[in-house]
C-alpha cells in the first residue's frame, strides 16, 4: 500500500454546511486503495465510488448487529458479528461467499478480527492470552506466546490489521501492539483516546478525538498530521489518504482537499 504521505500539521476548522454523502454512520474505512466503504447504524455495508455515488450495497439482517469491517484485503470483504462471534465473507461487489462461526472453533468473547495476506484471519484470544491466526476451516496456523508474560494483561482488542510484513492491534484507545506475520510480538506504545486507526505497512494513522497522528514503526517517530477545531464536536472519525481527508460525522462525510 503506498504511503499516505499528506502534508502534515495543519488545522481544520468547524465547516459542515452539507455532507458530501448523506449516510447514517456507524463505521467507515478505506481500502489500500483508498476506496470508501460505510457500515451504517441500520448495518446496511455500503461501497462509495470517488465521486460519492453509490457503486455495492450489502443488506441482509441475518447477519445482525456489524461490530466491525475490515477492508484490508480489496477483494475479499470482511463484517463481523462479535456477539455471535460470526465473520462474513463479502467479495469486491458486496456479495457474500461465506460464513461461518468462530464458536465452532472453540473461540469466544473474541472481539476483533483481522484478515491476513495469505487469507487466514487473526484472533485475540482473550482467554488464551495470545494472537492467533487461523482459517476458515478453523486450522490454526500461528500463535503469539503468552501476552501476560509481556506485562500486557486486561486487554481488550477494538481492531486488528496486517500489512506487509506486520500485524497492529489496538487495545481499546489505550496502545498499540505489533507482531510480525508469524504471531511474534515486537512491541507496544501507548495512544491514548485513539479511536480508529489505518496501517500501510510503515506507518500507523490514528485518530484521537482532536488530531489525525502517524508513528513510524521504522523510527518510532510520533508527529500530528492534522489538528482540528475543538469546536469540531460532531466529528466522530477522521480517514487520511494521499489526496482526500475524509471527516466522519454521525449523520454524513465530508471530504477534503489535502493542502500540498
């Protein structure tokens, strides 16, 4: 995925006079494409072109309350029920291929998944302790060591992404935690308030209440992005990539131009 790199460290004032597109948000995410898909609060999954038309839509109430998308992988779609603990598998135009449940595994109270480059899936099992990754057969493949031997006890993962060689993991506004591909555990920062994050594989975009920050996994270097007015107090999220900021409002999305 290339880099974001948008110009950092400029302010963004309260201006919302109409949304780009008119959606009931409950989650938003870009692809490394940076293509725009939408969960909203009736759990209805929407794909939007660069344009804000509507290009795919998936509604099926079966699948029930989304606790999350993940959109990492662009032709393979991933929505998750975390009170079933139900993954569903979308393709490219919305579609479903499968699903199936991670309590036939014997995985409960899982309360993210992420999508590995080799089509399995990541799990933190909160029982365990550990990173696992496993498939949709329910083969696992890898697992971290116990975290609770790392000081890292009580957590409580919102979000989960791999990219290149690297899986992050959020721990509910609190830190970061990264592994490499094979479930071995690197290190950890804290981020506070942090709401949601996107991950291109070097840098970690994340975004706290107030400001877009990146931190470099190569340097460790933490800087802001962009600050926003505190007056702001509709924005709910904020998605960065190299043309667009994309500020996520409860009742619309309003896009940007990124200075240069």
């Amino acid at each position: 995925m290339q880099s974001c790199q948008v110009k950092p460290a400029f302010s963004q004032k309260k201006d919302f006079p109409q949304p780009d597109i008119e959606v009931k948000v409950k989650y938003a995410a870009l692809d490394k494409l940076f293509r725009l898909y939408v969960v909203t609060t009736n759990n209805q999954v929407y794909h939007f072109d660069e344009n804000n038309k509507e290009v795919f839509r998936f509604a099926n109430k079966r699948i029930g309350n989304i606790s999350d998308i993940n959109v990492s992988n662009p032709i393979k779609i991933v929505i998750y029920n975390k009170d079933f603990g139900r993954i569903l598998e979308l393709d490219n135009t919305l579609a479903e291929i499968q699903e199936f449940s991670l309590a036939d595994f014997g995985f409960t109270d899982i309360s993210a998944v992420g999508v590995s480059n080799d089509d399995g899936y990541w799990i933190y099992d909160p029982l365990r302790f550990r990173l696992i990754k496993i498939y949709a057969n329910g083969k696992k493949s890898f697992e971290s060591a116990n975290l609770s031997d790392f000081g890292l006890q009580s957590l409580y993962i919102t979000k989960i992404i791999e990219n290149g060689n690297k899986v992050v993991l959020l721990d509910e506004g609190k830190r970061f935690l990264i592994f490499d591909n094979f479930g071995q555990y690197l290190s950890s920062f804290v981020a506070d308030n942090t709401r949601s994050f996107q991950f291109d594989g070097n840098n970690i975009y994340y975004f706290d209440g107030k400001d877009v920050k990146y931190i470099s996994l190569s340097t460790f270097e933490n800087q802001i992005l962009f600050s926003f007015d505190e007056e702001d107090t509709g924005l709910k999220d904020v998605l960065v990539s190299p043309e667009k900021t994309i500020k996520i409002y409860e009742n619309g999305i309003q896009k940007l131009i990124n200075d240069r």
